[in-house]
C-alpha cells in the first residue's frame, strides 16, 4: 500500500507541500485551542467541572 502512495507521490508535482500545509494546520490548532484555554474564566471551568455532580439536573432516562 506504501508503495502505490509512493508511486503516486512521486508524480505528484510539488508533493513536498502537502506535509508542510498539514503541519501548519496541526500547530494553528493546538495554538488556538492553548488561547482558548488560557481565555476561559475560571468560574466557567467549575461550572463545566461540577456538571457531573449536580443533582438538580435533569437525568434521562433510557428503556432497553
């Protein structure tokens, strides 16, 4: 399988690029994601925290 994408890439014109443009897209979403993390109030993050523990939820119910 390795060797058909191989092949493929190789008569690719600039192939070179794709792994570039993946890259960059890898660490502008990780560097949003770092922003968006650092943005977040802390009072939103023990909102969010607490939603498992908070009984006055409202609780589906499912039939098997």
């Amino acid at each position: 399988m390795f060797k058909f994408i191989q092949q493929y890439a190789e008569k690719m014109d600039h192939a070179q690029v794709y792994p570039m443009i993946s890259l960059i897209i890898f660490f502008l979403f990780f560097v949003v994601l770092l922003f968006y993390v650092k943005k977040i109030d802390k009072k939103s993050i023990t909102t969010l925290s607490n939603i498992p523990f908070d009984e006055t939820a409202e609780q589906t119910t499912t039939i098997l």
